[in-house]
C-alpha cells in the first residue's frame, strides 16, 4: 500500500506527468464547479426561503462562507505544500504553493467584503470588529506578506523557500491568532456552519449553501491545476516539451 | 592517497546561462587544487556548494569520512572558510575577531596562540584596534590570521581569493604557508586570479575557458 | 417561492443594494481568476515569440 | 557548547554597546510615540487610564519592530552569518544567542521605560508590575517572532518595511494577549489568565523560533 503510495506520489510530483494527467481533471472538475456553483447561486438567490432574523440579506452567506471556508482551506494547502517542498525538495510542491496565493488572497479579499456588506443590514455598520471578520483580515495580511515575500527574492527558487516557511509560520499562528482575536471581540454571533453539531438552518437554505461549498472547492481545484500547468510553463522553460507546449498555446 | 571528495555531474545555472555542466571533481588529500576561470564563470558558487552553502548547484558530491560525518558536507570544525566576505566584523578588534572564529569551531586555542597568528599575519601591535581603521589588506589579513593557528583538527582549507588585497610580501608569505599545509597532509581547494608556483597544484577550469 | 415578480427578486425586500453589491464583487473576483489564467498564457506566449526572434536575429 | 554561548553572547552585547546610537533610536521612537497620544486623542486622565494599556503595547511592539531589521544585516554583509551557519555546533543555538542578546538590548530597556510613559498615561500604580512582566515576556516573544522574518529579509536590500509587512499579522495575538493583561488589571478583572496565555504563546515561540530561523537564514545565504 505505501509502496503503491509513493509510485503514485513520485509519478504526480514530475511536472511534466503533471502537465499531461491534469488536463482532463481541471476540464471535468472545471465544468463540475461552475454547474454547480451556479445552481447553488440561482437556488440561493431565488429559491431559498427569506431568514426569519434577517431577511433576504442572509442570502450573502452563498459566497460568504464558501470563500471564507475556501480561503483557509487554501491557506493549509500552501502550507503543506511548501512543507513537501522543504521536506522532498519537490518543485512542483512549490509551484503548486505559489499559485494558490492569489486565489487565497481573492478568496480572503471576498469573504472580507461580503462580511462586510453582509454586516450594514445586520449590526448597521460597514465594519464590526467581529471575530470572523478580524481573523479574515489578518488572514488576508498574511496573504498579502506571502505575495509580498515572493515578489522581493530576486530568485524565484528563494522566494518559493522563503514563502514556503513563511507559510509554516502562519498556519502554526492561525489557530492562536483565532482564539486571541476571540478574546477580545465580544461582539459577535455563533459560527453559522459547524460540522460538529446540528446546524440551526432550515434545510431548504442549508443544502444550497452546502452545494456552493463544494462548487467553490471544486473551482478550487481546477483552478489551481490551471494556473499550476501555466506556472510549470513559466518556470521549465528551458525544457524541449515545455517550448513545444508554448507554442501550440498560440495555435488555439 | 585518500579520495576527500568526489563530485559528479554538477550543473549550474544563473538567469538562463549555464554557468557549468558535467562538472566532475576528484579531490585527493594532500593536493592543492587551483579552480581557475573568467570573472562569473561560477568559482565561488563552486566553492559554496562543496562546503554545504549554495542550493544552486544540482549534482552529486560526497565526502570522505575523515572530514565529513554526514558525508554531504564537511563537518564545521574540520574546515576553514575564507569567503569572498571575510568574516571581520569592522565594529571587533582583531583579537576579538580570531576569538569568535576560533569559538564557533569549538576549539580550544590559548590567548597565546590569539596573540601569535596575529603577529604571524604581520598584526603586531594592531590587535586592539577596531577593525574599521584598518587598511583594506589589514582586514584580510585579520581574516587570513586563523589559517596561522596550526589546529590539529583543521584538515581542510576552503580559500576564495584568498590573495586579494595583500601585498607581494604577504603573498608569497600565504603561498608558502598554504604550500606547507599541504605538505603536513591538509588539503587546499581555492580560487585565484593569481598563480601559484608549487609542485602538487592542480588547476581546473570552468567556465568559458574550459 | 419567496419572491412573487422579478422587482421583488431585485429588491430583495429592502436588501437589494447589500444582496448584489456582494454578488457584483463575487463576479468581479470570480471573473478575474478565470480570466488571469488565460492572460498569463498569452503574455507566456508571447515571450516566447519574442526569444525566438531574439534567437534568430 | 557552553563556551560557544558564552563567546556568542559577550560578542553580541559588546557590538551592541558599541552600535549603542542604534538601539537608542527604537527608545526615542517608543518615549515620541507614546506622547503623541495624548495630544492625538484626548488628555482626559480617565479616558488615557483605559487605553494605557492598549497604547503602551502597540507602542512596545513597533519600537521593537524598527530595531530587528539589524538583527542579521550587520553579520550578513560581512561573511560573518555564513561562518554561523558552517559552525560545527548546531547553529540554533548561535540564534538563539542572538534572539535573547535582541530581547536584552531591546525588549528589556523597553520594559524599564515604561513605568515613566505609564505614569504618562494614568495607568493606575499597582498595574505596573503586571505591565512590566507582560511586556517583559511579550518583547521576547516578539525577538523570537522577528527573528525568523529578518532572517527571511536578510538578504534584500530593502528588507525593513518588508519585515513589518510579513511579522505584523503574525504578532496580534502578542499584542490581544498584552493588551488584554493590562486592561483585565486596570478593570480589576483576574489577568493571570491571559498572562499565563502569553507565557504558552512565549514558550511556544521558544520552541520553533530557531528552527525556522535558521532554515529562513539558509534560504537567504544559501541561494
């Protein structure tokens, strides 16, 4: 079993096996996500019945908790990545690593603006020092250094071992820097969404909230095997397969 | 003799330029091994990553036990570095330079011996000035003092340029003294601009020269 | 239903500007990571004509 | 080993009093900083005893924050860092020294100027003690913190602002910790909880601070 685990795992870590197997997967998944997502939207948005509390502006949580759910989940995943790469000195762990950071970053940006507009209707401000709100933004800003870090190194192999232990650092930090912010935010309501106990929606809202998750995991991931193929084309350049590869690119 | 380190198929590469590739390396011990090439042409990045401190440069290379517990880089103690950067930190005196490199190697050498090598590198009565008010060559030779310790443990000494800034006297000093380790057994890998005149030097080039 | 004609669907009983604001910004973010992908293989492209022609020359 | 510390320890601390002008510079930033406040917010006594807390830590933590860009820099340009790393002891430990030699020359005179500003402040006297040993405890955690993006930062020139950028968000909970043991005393609420969270929060730090450090300070000799 663990012998089948490692062929398997050296098989996917040879960008160009990589670049080859990944396309069918970022096609299927690809239009996966966006049926999905976008029934989820249409049921969400139409079909959901209004909040009894809050009304229709409750129909914010479609992309608020997806994006929220997504950008931390993102977030763990650099981190592991940059560990595979630290560890095995795997470069497509790397690659991998590094472009995730922008979807992070644009997943953290719109979870932190949904709450926030979400917050207007609900508390009557723009911006509520909330815990979930506060441990976004900081989660952005750690974002915002990992991009800020790979773009300084002159190096692009640097940057990548560089972010990869900024990443540790920060995800060892997230759960401190949760139970701290709980601390001192005292205004807040109980997490909407926890796997652990019985959710307090109604099930008609709860499984197109649930559907959107999965669509925004599953754009996630084709996403990432995407932009993760083009990264392999920037960074292999030198390699005879990559420069046939790019020039088919103008062909389409 | 014994083989100290044998190197293999080492590649480099800075900004799309191949600096070196198919590189391969025997080095005996005893021998004094001269790594010779154009400005750029990678000699330090090759000095680097033989003692453990470039990533850049992808290959194998392995040492031998006597100087190398892991066998991936020579053990800290067993080597000097004289790098490019010499290691003088301009705010100490050289005494106190000497001390902490001698400390971070965790032998044991007498204030003494401190005393001598600077005297040996012609620091005589400099050793409790602030290294900023030293000459260019003062400084280098405040880095050069430690090769002038004579530590048994010491079998390696890793040079880069090790000539720059000294005067004619001062070279054919270092050469004699580089010359003379050799001779009781230690072994030299350096680069240089400058030629050594010695029986036992073995040049390798790299680089466009090559 | 929760909405009867399609002004209740765009009022969203009061809540309209806050419902679609954030869903305006969801498709601008959304957008932008399908499109950048894209915009990165041209510019990949592109870089790569321009070597060839570097090379020629 | 011991020998090595010992050596590590008075190099550092002799090279620090003899940059002194340079660690003088984050004291006169905490002193202006802390002054400001007052004139900035409002000078009602009874007001400044509820922020005092709040403000003498944020004040603490750029202080520090301005001087760990030199932790590395100084042994980074002149070769001395490389000569480090090949040491033949581990050279966690040589960070270490450096870590703890940052906290003394920073954190610690940090803490022996806050009395003067908290008398500045209103904090009520008998919070004092409590807000000397949480930033005691918290400077130090912040050294261990800063030290890994400085060794990140080392080697680009301009590292400083960068370092602000990437240790920031990684210190709030330094900072909720801090805070919340000085507003809990002024309050009379019970603080030794949250003291005792910024102790694990400390210890924590300790633990994997020189591990990363020195993998960070690889990543910028090395490559």
């Amino acid at each position: 079993m663990w012998q089948l685990f490692v062929r398997w795992f050296h098989k996917w870590s040879s960008p160009k096996w990589f670049y080859e197997m990944s396309k069918p997967w970022s096609f299927w998944l690809g239009w996966a996500a966006l049926l999905i997502t976008t029934t989820a939207i249409i049921w969400g948005l139409g079909f959901a019945p209004v909040e009894r509390l809050q009304g229709n502006s409750y129909r914010i949580i479609f992309i608020h908790v997806p994006s929220a759910f997504l950008s931390e989940a993102i977030y763990v995943t650099i981190a592991i990545a940059g560990a595979i790469g630290l560890i095995w000195r795997i470069k497509l762990a790397y690659y991998v690593a590094k472009i995730c950071v922008p979807l992070g970053m644009s997943m953290a940006f719109l979870a932190l603006a949904t709450g926030a507009i979400w917050g207007k209707p609900t508390w009557g401000h723009w911006w509520v020092w909330d815990m979930r709100i506060t441990s976004m933004l900081i989660l952005l800003l750690l974002y915002i250094g990992l991009w800020a870090l790979h773009n300084a190194m002159e190096r692009p192999e640097s940057g990548d071992r560089a972010a990869a232990i900024l990443a540790l650092v920060g995800v060892v930090n997230i759960p401190v820097i949760k139970f701290s912010v709980n601390l001192v935010t005292t205004l807040h309501q109980p997490a909407t969404l926890k796997f652990t106990e019985k959710a307090p929606m109604h099930i008609s809202m709860l499984i197109p909230l649930l559907l959107s998750i999965l669509g925004f995991y599953l754009a996630f991931l084709a996403l990432m095997l995407v932009r993760s193929r083009i990264e392999i084309l920037r960074r292999e350049r030198k390699a005879k397969w990559v420069q046939q590869e790019i020039e088919q690119l103008g062909n389409r | 003799m014994t083989k100290l380190a044998v190197a293999n198929n080492l590649f480099c590469e800075r900004d799309d330029r191949i600096l070196f590739k198919d590189l391969s390396l025997n080095i005996t011990q005893g021998e004094i091994v001269h790594i010779k090439g154009p400005n750029g042409a990678g000699k330090t990045t090759l000095l680097r990553r033989l003692i453990g401190l470039s990533w850049v440069v992808e290959g194998d290379l392995s040492w031998h036990e006597s100087v190398s517990e892991s066998g991936i880089r020579p053990d800290g103690h067993r080597f000097w570095y004289l790098a490019h950067r010499p290691a003088v930190t301009l705010m100490q005196t050289p005494l106190e330079n000497l001390a902490f490199a001698v400390a971070m190697h965790q032998a044991d050498v007498s204030e003494p011996s401190l005393w001598a090598a600077l005297a040996d590198v012609g620091l005589k009565g400099f050793e409790d000035v602030p290294a900023h008010s030293l000459s260019a060559g003062q400084q280098r030779r405040v880095a050069l003092a430690r090769l002038y310790l004579n530590l048994p443990q010491i079998k390696l000494w890793v040079l880069d340029e090790p000539f720059t800034a000294l005067d004619v006297q001062a070279v054919s000093q270092l050469e004699t003294t580089i010359e003379s380790f050799a001779e009781q057994g230690g072994t030299v890998i350096m680069t240089s601009h400058h030629g050594l005149h010695h029986t036992s030097v073995r040049e390798l080039h790299i680089g466009a020269a090559a | 239903m929760p909405f009867e004609n399609i002004s209740e669907f765009i009022a969203m009983g009061g809540h309209g500007l806050y419902v679609w604001l954030s869903y305006a910004i969801a498709a601008v973010v959304i957008g932008y990571n399908l499109i950048s992908p894209r915009m990165a293989k041209k510019q990949l492209y592109k870089e790569h004509q321009r070597k060839l022609r570097r090379e020629q020359s | 080993m011991i020998k090595l510390v010992q050596h590590t320890l008075q190099r550092e601390l002799t090279l620090a009093y003899r940059r002194r002008a340079d660690l003088l510079n984050p004291l006169f930033f905490f002193v202006l900083v802390v002054s400001l406040f007052p004139m900035g917010i409002t000078t009602d006594l009874d007001k400044l005893t509820e922020m005092s807390g709040g403000v003498l830590w944020v004040c603490a933590l750029l202080a520090s924050l301005l001087s760990l860009d030199l932790m590395f820099r100084n042994d980074f340009e002149d070769g001395s860092l490389e000569q480090m790393l090949l040491s033949s002891a581990p050279p966690q430990v040589i960070v270490l020294c450096k870590i703890f030699c940052h906290w003394l020359v920073t954190g610690v005179p940090l803490t022996l100027l806050s009395p003067l500003l908290s008398i500045m402040l209103a904090l009520p006297g008998h919070a004092l003690p409590v807000l000397m040993a949480s930033l005691l405890l918290g400077t130090f955690s912040l050294s261990l913190i800063g030290s890994i993006g400085a060794a990140l930062t080392v080697g680009l020139r301009k590292g400083g602002l960068l370092l602000t950028i990437l240790i920031m968000p990684v210190l709030v909970p330094v900072l909720i910790f801090g805070t919340s043991t000085v507003q809990a005393i002024v309050l009379g609420l019970a603080w030794p909880g949250y003291l005792a969270f910024l102790g694990a929060f400390t210890a924590g730090a300790f633990a994997l601070a020189p591990w990363l450090t020195v993998a960070a300070l690889k990543v910028s000799v090395c490559d």
